[in-house]
C-alpha cells in the first residue's frame, strides 16, 4: 500500500467515486461527508429510480466495505494547513442524536415526531419530520433541522443551545461545556448573570414553560470548576508574529482575546482598573457573580496565552500613539462606565452618587456609611435593581427606588423586580424627581413629582406627564441615580480620526467589527451602548475574527510570512 493517504472531501457521488478511485489504486483514503449518510441529498442521489423499484448505487456498498477507506460522518473541517508537500486538516465530528448500534430502524420515531418542517432534502416537496432517513436501506437516521431554533437565533451569541442541551441529557456534561465554549468563553459568568432572552423564546413555553437554558449553561460550568477538572485549553503549538492591544479587559475584550488565542494570535489586555472583569467584576453585585467564580474563568481565558496588564489607564500610562505603533491591530471594548446625569437641581450636593460608581465602589471593596441612613433609587432597569438591593445588603435602615412609569414599562427582568420586592425594597411608580433638596450642602430628601402616562414616546412606550401640584418629599441621606450608562472615551485622541456617535459610541461596520480606521476594531457597550454581557460576548468573538482577516489580508499584501 501507498504511504500517502488521500482526504477527499463529500460523500455524494462523485466524492464516493473518487475515494473508490484513489482506495484502488492503493491508497489510502479519508472520506468526510457533513451529513449524517454518504449521499448528500438522500434519495435524488442516493438512489437510481426504476419505476417503483428503487436500486441501491453499488457503489456506496464498496466504498463502505473497502479497507483503504475511512468514512467519517457528521464532520466538518475547522482548519487546514500545509506544510512539507502535505496538509494537515483538523475535524470535528458532531455527535449524533441517534445511536446506530441501537436503532432497528422500526421508524417508529418519525411516525411520533411532533415537528414538521418542509423537507429539505427533495427540494421542499412535501414535509418531512426532524427525525428522518437519509437512506431508506441502510436505516442512516439522524435529529437534523436546518433552520436555526428560535431559542438559537434570539440568543446574542447563537449558541447551538439544541447541542449542548441534548448533551446534557445524555450525561456528556464535558462535551455540552465544550460545545457552548465554540462560541463563548464565559459559561460561568454568563450563566449566572444573563436574562436570557432565548428562554423567552422558547418553544416549550407554548407548553409549559421554557427549558432553562441559562441554568444548564451554569450546570455543565459549575460542574467542571467543582470537580476540580482542569478546563482544556486549546491553541496553536506556534503562534503568529503580530501583536494586538486590547482596551478593556471586560466581557468584550477577553472574549476577543480568547478568540485570537484560538487563531494563533497572541493579544495583550490593557486594563485601567485593579481587577480583570469590566463590568463582570465591577457592575455586578458579588452575591450574583462571586469574584472567584469569575476570577476561575478569567483565568483559564488567560491561560490561553493572553497578556494582562490591569492598573494601565490608556492616555496616562500609556498614549494611544504608543498602541498603534507597537501593535498590528487594536480592540477598543471599554464598557460604558460612565453614569448619566439627572439634570436637576443640588444634585451636586454631598449624598449623591451615581449608580455605576456605587456598584464599583462596593465591589472594590470600600466600605459604605449606610448605618442609620436611608437611599433613594433612581431607575428602573437592571442597575437601579443591583444599586437597591447592595444597598440593602450594605445596612441602609429604608431603601425606595422611585421609577416615573409603572412596572409595565419597567425594563428591569421582572425576576429581579420581584426579587427587591421580596427583600422589602419600597418600589413607587409614576414618580420623577425635580430636585434634591438638603442643609449645608448635605442632602436630606428628595423633592419629587407625581405623573401619570400619555401618548407612547419614541420607545415605544407611554410618556409620563407630570400631575400639577402633586410635589412631595421623599426623606433620605443619599441619592443614587441608575438612569443609564455611556462609555467614557477621554482617553482617544482627537489626532486618532475615530468616528464617534453622538452616543459616544464608535461606529463599526457589522461584517467585521472595524471601525472607520483601518485595523482599529470595537465591540461591546463601547459600541452597541449599554447592553447585555452576552452581546458583549457575541460581539468580541466576531471582533476576533474580522481582526485575524484584518491580519492575514495586510500579511498577504506585504508578503510577509505567518
């Protein structure tokens, strides 16, 4: 027999023929086909039709029986080199949904299978169930849908959720972990913090109730750190020349350096604050993401050959002028840390602080003067929720969170309004603040007004309209407004030629994430404005990508080597 060995990629005829061809002639051959069954389309090609007799291509029983040949099924090539006059390709197989040592091929599944779909495997003619055949003789079944589940496509990231659920209930936590980490890094974190949107979707909810696919996601990760098992890290046994800076070591920027990490390229985090995380370490109350359960999973990201250097603010430390020379590309994904302001009068006043800096502050540790005082929240998203029930935690006698719509409108998940509810946090509705009101320059209360709702705004929603002659003073020490966020981008110099929005975003083209200067990039709440970790996440991963093209393509121009 031959010493080469022959990768023929394709399953349908001609691929069936050459592997055939090549095994003949004494060598031997891998045959990769993406479906669960040699033939591709199924019974268009599979089969040559002779009025109701449907006879079998001799040809796929020789290349089943053949020892020069290898099939493998279900598989796709992630990436492929050469080197030394040969290729190297690397492959990954999916897990098929049935076991073809057990399966009799009774077909008693695609009678009872509750979901149709038109069948895509004879041009859309007729219908056809998410169990099905590939081949009628040899029984080759396989769960396959095309179409991507609701539950997938509402998720920011579009984790393969049907996958990594699935394999969950076949016990293969390892392999359910492996799946979600394809497309993020953050399985610990975003399992514990995400609202999850794709369980809104769900199907199931239809129903009964949605699967909980958020808790799985934390199940499998919680399951592999208290275990004590060492996560796989897997990366390239060399990696590439070029360097990039990444600006912020948040969800963004750590999701984009683990994806580099995976292309080969070696990425340095440059993080302004004490800690890793953004807002994972510093928007995030400690009893929803513990710091060592995210600090476990930044560390195994940093394992992957990523550089952190933290305390290193961009501007003073170090120039943006110096990144850009010393660096092949740059990722800006700095979160928007900034916190809005009220725009009402004696806000200035000492007992004022914004909901972000408070959120950043009790994470850092420092130590809050909440005994026998009382706190007004301002908001009624996610960060007034967090700002109000800390600051229960942190010992203030009354905690009020005043929102100027009703709880309708709230864009807080509703678990966690419940959830302040729960813990005696005093919500009212349809009140808006007018002016913070106190005695030598300390507040004392908050003067505040009484609305009600007319015509739906821009949002969408109704706008409150205030109720004349309704003012009233709510009493307390300390104000904490949570009526948004914005990135805070003093540290970019106006020589950089960045486009920035009137949101203080950056704008960046979708297909790979650049900004309108060549080999700068961006993603996160620096440029979607504030949002969720996950979208953060989605959008560090396809950062990643655009900047390996950015790279090859400028090393290709350049004639450069790898």
């Amino acid at each position: 027999m031959s010493d080469k060995q022959v990768i023929v990629f394709g399953g349908d005829p001609a691929g069936v023929a050459a592997a055939l061809e090549q095994a003949e002639a004494g060598r031997r051959v891998v045959l990769v086909e993406p479906s669960p069954s040699l033939g591709g389309n199924r019974i268009p090609q599979t089969h040559i039709l002779n009025g109701d007799q449907a006879t079998r291509d001799p040809k796929y029983d020789a290349v089943k029986q053949h020892p020069n040949i290898r099939i493998i099924t279900n598989a796709t090539v992630e990436k492929a080199a050469a080197k030394d006059g040969g290729y190297t390709f690397r492959i990954r197989r999916a897990t098929p949904r049935v076991d073809p040592e057990k399966c009799d091929d009774c077909r008693a599944c695609i009678r009872v299978c509750p979901i149709h779909m038109y069948d895509d495997f004879n041009e859309g003619i007729g219908f056809r169930t998410a169990i099905d055949f590939f081949n009628a003789d040899t029984g080759d079944y396989n769960i396959f849908k095309e179409d991507m589940p609701i539950c997938q496509a509402t998720c920011p990231a579009n984790l393969d959720i049907r996958s990594y659920v699935g394999l969950i209930a076949d016990g293969e936590y390892d392999k359910s972990l492996a799946k979600i980490r394809e497309r993020l890094p953050f399985a610990l974190s975003i399992g514990r913090v995400c609202p999850h949107p794709c369980e809104t979707a769900c199907n199931r909810g239809y129903m009964d109730e949605p699967i909980s696919i958020c808790t799985l996601k934390r199940f499998v990760a919680d399951d592999e750190m208290k275990s004590g098992a060492t996560a796989p890290v897997e990366v390239p046994d060399e990696f590439h020349k070029e360097k990039v800076a990444i600006i912020g070591a948040g969800p963004a920027g750590l999701s984009c350096a683990y994806f580099l990490a995976k292309a080969g390229y070696h990425s340095v985090c440059f993080e302004a604050l004490a800690e890793p995380g953004g807002m994972f370490r510093y928007g995030i109350p400690e009893y929803r993401l513990p710091t060592p359960t995210l600090m476990h999973e930044i560390n195994w990201i940093l394992s992957h050959g990523v550089e952190l250097r933290c305390d290193t603010r961009i501007g003073k430390d170090i120039t943006f002028e110096q990144i850009q020379s010393e660096f092949d590309a740059i990722f800006i994904g700095v979160g928007a840390h900034a916190g809005m302001k009220l725009q009402i009068k004696g806000e200035d006043m000492e007992g004022v602080v914004d909901g972000v800096d408070f959120l950043r502050e009790v994470n850092a540790g420092q130590k809050v003067d909440a005994k026998g005082k009382r706190v007004i929240v301002i908001g009624g998203g996610n960060v007034a929720m967090d700002a109000a029930r800390v600051s229960w935690r942190e010992g203030f006698d009354e905690v009020h969170i005043l929102y100027r719509r009703t709880k309708k409108e709230m864009p807080a998940s509703p678990w966690e309004i419940d959830a302040a509810v729960h813990e005696g946090i005093n919500i009212q509705y349809l009140v808006a603040p007018v002016e913070v009101v106190g005695e030598g320059g300390k507040m004392t209360g908050l003067k505040c007004l009484r609305m009600q709702l007319g015509e739906p705004d821009a949002s969408g929603r109704r706008r409150p309209v205030p109720i004349e002659g309704s003012e009233f003073i709510v009493e307390a020490e300390v104000l904490i407004p949570a009526i948004g966020q914005r990135p805070d981008l003093s540290f970019v110099p106006d020589s950089s030629g960045l486009n920035i929005t009137r949101w203080l975003t950056f704008a960046v083209d979708k297909s790979n994430y650049m900004t309108n200067v060549p080999g700068i990039f961006s993603a996160g709440d620096v440029e979607t404005g504030p949002d969720i970790a996950i979208r953060a996440c989605a959008g560090g991963r396809e950062a990643a990508k655009g900047i390996a093209s950015y790279i090859e393509a400028k090393r290709q121009a350049t004639g450069k080597k790898a």
